[in-house]
C-alpha cells in the first residue's frame, strides 16, 4: 500500500466520520458504531485504526472525544462533532487531510 493512497484512505475516512457524525441527532456516536460505518467507505481497518482517526480530528478541532465503557462493547472512545467538524460537512471551511465534501 503506498502512502499516498493510504492518506487518502485516511481523508476519505475522516469525511465519513464526520458525516455520519452530523447525521445523529445528538451529533454522537461509539468508535465502534462508527468503525461499521467506516468499513463501508475504507475496508478491513480495526476499530483501532478509526480511533486514531478520531483523536486526528479532535487534534484539528472537529471533534470532541471522551472514553467510555460500554455494556456488551467495553472500552470504546464517544466522539462529538464540534462547530468546526459541521463547518467542513457543510462546506462553509474546509479541513486540510479531510476529503471535501460533494456537493
């Protein structure tokens, strides 16, 4: 895998995340829930994987993250899109290294 396709796996990924994050009513969801949504968008990467997806994006502000352990899931990272995060999906500014939304 070259490193050029693996960040655009990763910009690709982070889109995703952020979209299906603006998408929850309470703008919310588990790294786990999102690494099933994330499978769909970039194949076979470990819930381990889209984490450090997420502490990416709170790096740059899009979201916010806390740990938590969930019954039947145990530790999992709870990620909360920010201002910043709904600016990029809406397209009204746009992130470096996070996919531009279509459209």
């Amino acid at each position: 895998m070259s490193a050029a396709y693996e960040q655009q796996c990763q910009a690709d990924a982070r889109l995703a995340i952020l979209a299906e994050l603006a998408a929850q009513d309470d703008e919310t969801l588990n790294s786990r829930n999102l690494a099933l949504m994330v499978d769909q968008v970039v194949p076979r990467r470990p819930v381990e994987w889209v984490e450090a997806q997420l502490v990416w994006l709170e790096g740059m502000g899009a979201v916010s993250l806390r740990r938590s352990d969930l019954p039947g899931l145990g530790a999992v990272a709870i990620a909360t899109l920010t201002a910043t995060g709904r600016n990029h999906v809406e397209r009204r500014s746009l992130l470096p290294g996070v996919t531009r939304p279509r459209g």
